[in-house]
C-alpha cells in the first residue's frame, strides 16, 4: 500500500477534483443522491435529497444526474450545502447554471485538522441534460471517518466544501469561490437502513 492511498485502496487526497480516478461501477453502487442546484450568481443553492428507487453504479451516474434534474421537485429540502445532513453512502451532485461559466473543480477539506478520505472520485461534467449552460460535478460519499472506518451511529464530521467555477483572463486564472459552505457527514440514522 502506497502513503498516496487509505487502507481500502482509495486515493487520499485533501481535494477532490475532476482529475481523480474513475471508479469501477462494480465498486460502487448506491440509490442516494445529495444534489445541489447552483443557480448562478443571484439565484439561491436548492437542495434535494434523493433516494432513486433502484441503486445506480458509478458509470451511470451521468445520466441518473440529468434524468434527476430534468425531475426535480418544485420544492427543495432546503437552500444550502448545510441544510442537508448526509447519512448515507451516496453521490454528492453540485450542478451549476450559468451560461458563462463552468465548474472547474470541488474541494473538500475536514473540519477541524483537514484531510479528506470520505468524498472520492471526482469528474465534472460539461453540460446536464443537453443544455450547455448547465455544469456538473459528482463524487462518492464514502461517510468514512478521519481514522479511515465508515462513520458510526451519531458519529458526525464536518467539512469544508468549495465548489470553484470561475474564467481565465489572459494569462491568470481567477477561479471565483461562488459557493463555500459546510457540511457534516453523520452516522446513519438509527431505525434506518
């Protein structure tokens, strides 16, 4: 086992980014989906948890994500990154809509002490449901803690989570940091799956 992975083989890494490793969609497999519609500049974050009825592999998840936006309720569950506690292994889907910028890259940083070993395999995608001036990025939630096992019952982590999108002008990159929340990963709930 090389120092640049955890003990299940996973990469480590204190970001996730769109360059991490593809997963093998025999992997990984889960019906939850924590998704976040960035709405641009002005417009507010939605937030949705969504259980799909049958569980969908890592290979998949690109057209989960434009079926489930082409879906998505009226009404979200609430309108920040932290309005959602994430309880179950699962994909974390921000899209972002905005004609003139796409989502460059995804951070995510433990709170307090940093590392990150629970959100893994990273890739951005160009444009949603056909529309260009939709991006998005995904990853897997693994809900592990910082001593590399899955987090137990009432077992929280909080993270830091940048969503960075931004344009290059010249010669310098000016990544605009629209979207710097936290989030807390907590234990499964109890009486649930």
């Amino acid at each position: 086992m090389s120092s640049d992975t955890d003990n299940a083989g996973r990469p480590r890494s204190d970001a996730v980014e769109a360059e991490s490793a593809d997963l093998s969609s025999a992997q990984f497999t889960s019906e939850w989906f924590y998704f976040y519609h960035l709405g641009g500049h002005h417009d507010p974050t939605r937030a949705y948890r969504i259980q799909r009825p049958d569980s969908v592999p890592y290979d998949q998840v690109p057209s989960a994500i434009d079926e489930i936006f082409e879906g998505l309720p009226a009404d979200p569950d609430g309108y920040d990154i932290g309005d959602l506690t994430w309880r179950h292994k699962g994909y974390l889907v921000f899209v972002l809509e905005d004609a003139n910028e796409d989502i460059s890259r995804v951070t995510f940083e433990r709170r307090p002490g940093g590392g990150n070993n629970s959100f893994l395999h990273g890739k951005v995608l160009p444009s949603v449901a056909g529309r260009d001036d939709l991006s998005a990025f995904y990853c897997v939630n693994y809900m592990r803690s910082r001593h590399d096992r899955d987090l137990g019952e009432d077992e929280a982590e909080l993270y830091r989570v940048k969503v960075i999108h931004g344009r290059h002008r010249a010669d310098i990159d000016l990544p605009i940091f629209g979207h710097e929340d936290a989030g807390t990963n907590l234990g499964p709930p109890k009486n649930e799956a």
